[in-house]
C-alpha cells in the first residue's frame, strides 16, 4: 500500500512540475483596425521581438473626438480548431463604469483587463479620456503568467479578440493571436 501511494505521489510531483515548466505564451501576431477613422487612428500597432525570450506589443490610438465619456468593450478568447472558436463566453463592459467601481473582479479576464490596465497602459483611471490611449511594452511572460496560472489554457493557438465601443457606436478591434504550448 505504502508503495502505491509514494509512486501516485512522485507521478503527481513529477507531471506537476512539466505542466507548470511547460506551459508558455507566444505572441504570434498583432492586429489593430479602425472601424471609424473619424473618431480614432492607430499610431503604430506591434510586436516587438526583443531576443528569443523576451517579446512585447506596443499600441497608441490617437483620439480625435475628446473628452471620451461612454466607452465599453467586447472581450473574448479563442482557439483555433478548423478556424478560430470562441471558447469563453464574451465579456461585455461598461469601461466607464468599470474603471470608476472596480466590480466583477471574479471574473477571470475582467482581472486580467485590471492588472493590464495598471502596469501597462495609460488609461487606469476614471472616464472622462482625454488623451491618447496607450498600451507600452506588454510583454508575453506577463500574459504568460496570468494565462497558464489564471485561466488554464491548453496547448494550442489562441486569439484574445476585443471590440470597442464609444456611444455604442462600434469604433475599433484589436486581436492579439499567441501560442501556449
């Protein structure tokens, strides 16, 4: 009995320890468009391959209609199949509101968004936006880490989809496509 039970202890050990080694995000590509350029341009919109370890997206959307007092967003994840699957349900919210309360913490991605929001951009505080939305340097290690160890994702390709919204008019996407293996 004691046998059994120090191999199922040193085969959990053992698979726990590559499943937590193994799991890694790769950006593979970047997409920003603009539905309304009227109301907003993409400066640049990129990723940035620093060495083979160390790669990051970078994005600047230049607004022209300021202050930005209603803005919301349709967030989603998918996984390529035959063509890329939605397999979260779509996370719709009120940025303004958001932003201003902090609620729905417990939804996964709406955590992420938050984290996001504070290291990397500039647009973690209340509405009204009057300036140029900014993501700087998110590096994958970070999505990594939130990926593997908050929604568990398996290996495969994978897209992070969002449509933004201002006085529900649709005004941009942008999909972020990366790899966990």
């Amino acid at each position: 009995m004691y046998s059994k039970a120090a191999k199922l202890f040193v085969l959990v050990i053992f698979f726990g320890n590559i499943m937590e080694n193994a799991s890694k995000l790769e950006f593979t590509n970047f997409k920003c468009h603009v539905k309304d350029p009227t109301y907003l341009s993409f400066e640049y919109c990129f990723i940035k391959s620093v060495n083979r370890t160390y790669k990051y997206i970078s994005l600047k959307a230049n607004m022209y209609e300021v202050p930005i007092t209603n803005a919301s967003a349709k967030l989603q994840i998918s996984r390529r199949f035959r063509s890329y699957m939605p397999i979260t349900i779509a996370a719709s919210i009120d940025v303004c509101k958001y932003m201003a309360y902090k609620k729905n913490l417990a939804n996964p991605m709406l955590r992420l968004f938050e984290e996001i929001t504070k290291k990397y951009t500039n647009t973690n505080h209340k509405c009204p936006y009057d300036h140029d939305l900014i993501i700087d340097r998110l590096p994958s290690k970070y999505l990594s880490e939130h990926f593997t160890n908050i929604l568990p994702l398996p290996p495969g390709d994978y897209s992070f989809n969002s449509i933004w919204y201002s006085r529900n008019i649709e005004r941009a996407t942008i999909s972020i496509y990366y790899t966990v293996s």
